[in-house]
C-alpha cells in the first residue's frame, strides 16, 4: 500500500508521513525533493505553479510509485496533490493500492507554521493559492485536522486505515 499524505504547505506532511511511515517501517519519500530547479525557483518566488509546471514532477513520482510496487510494495508519500486529477493520476501509479490523506486545518495556524518554518524553498505567500486550488478529495479520503498533536494524528490515520 502506498499511503499518500496530501495538503497546503505549511499543513504538516513531511513530519506526519515521517512518522508514519517510521512506525510502519516503510519508506518515506517527500514529493518536495522531486521538484525540477524551475520549480523551486518559482515557490521560492512566491509565483505559483501550473499544471504545466506540475506534469513532469508528477510524472517523476509516478515512476517512483511504480518502482516501490515493484520492489517492496509499501511507502509514505508526502505530496501536495492538491487537485482530484494529480491524486488519480497517482493512484493509478501506484496500481490502485494507494490512500490519501488529507492534512487539514485553520489557514490562520498553517500561516503562522509556515512562518515560522525555515530552511524550506516554498514562499509561504503561496499559502493562498494552494487553499484556492485545493479540490475536495474523493470519497474515502482521511481527513485529519492539523490542530491535532502528531501522534493523535498518526492514531487517527492509522486506525482510519486499519494499519
């Protein structure tokens, strides 16, 4: 199974999936680190990305998807995939054993997480246009409020998956 955990920056995927995926003893991988330097540049630019920006790095993590199918079966992604089509596409990578988690929370508390986080490339101006391009996921989806503690985070995404 390949758990996608999915929202705005600032929401907390990178810590929540590497603790998830530390206390199921699969891999990690950060979506972020797949990112062409044209892209980086523009996040930390504050310039949004389009879907054109976003096909190639999607296409990366597909075969990355593909690849941990193949060689192990089981990881951690941390990803924005903020709209339904990047998620499906995903999806699909991952021969439909995926599922998505979505960090959710007050815009207010994200902004100040993402002031105050240092050492990342992402323009934390950018907040507000992931919030405006994120589309609700499909059902089945596990939304988990990041007000939460991460471990009552990781309690709840693993007993909604039953892992």
């Amino acid at each position: 199974m390949i758990v996608i955990i999915s929202g705005v920056s600032g929401a907390g995927k990178t810590l929540i999936g590497t603790l998830l995926a530390a206390e199921l003893g699969w891999d990690f991988y950060d979506a972020d680190l797949f990112h062409s330097p044209h892209n980086i540049e523009k996040m930390r630019q504050g310039i949004p990305l389009t879907d054109e920006d976003r096909a190639p790095w999607l296409e990366v993590l597909c075969d990355l998807l593909r690849t941990v199918r193949k060689e192990n079966g089981s990881a951690v992604l941390a990803c924005s995939a903020l709209k339904e089509p990047y998620r499906q596409l995903l999806f699909d990578c991952a021969e439909g054993d995926a599922r998505l988690v979505l960090l959710t929370g007050d815009f207010d508390l994200i902004a100040r997480r993402l002031q105050e986080r240092r050492g990342h490339f992402i323009d934390p101006k950018l907040l507000e246009s992931q919030v405006e391009t994120l589309e609700e996921p499909r059902e089945g989806a596990v939304v988990v409020d990041v007000a939460l503690s991460p471990s009552d985070i990781i309690k709840q995404i693993r007993k909604e998956l039953k892992l």
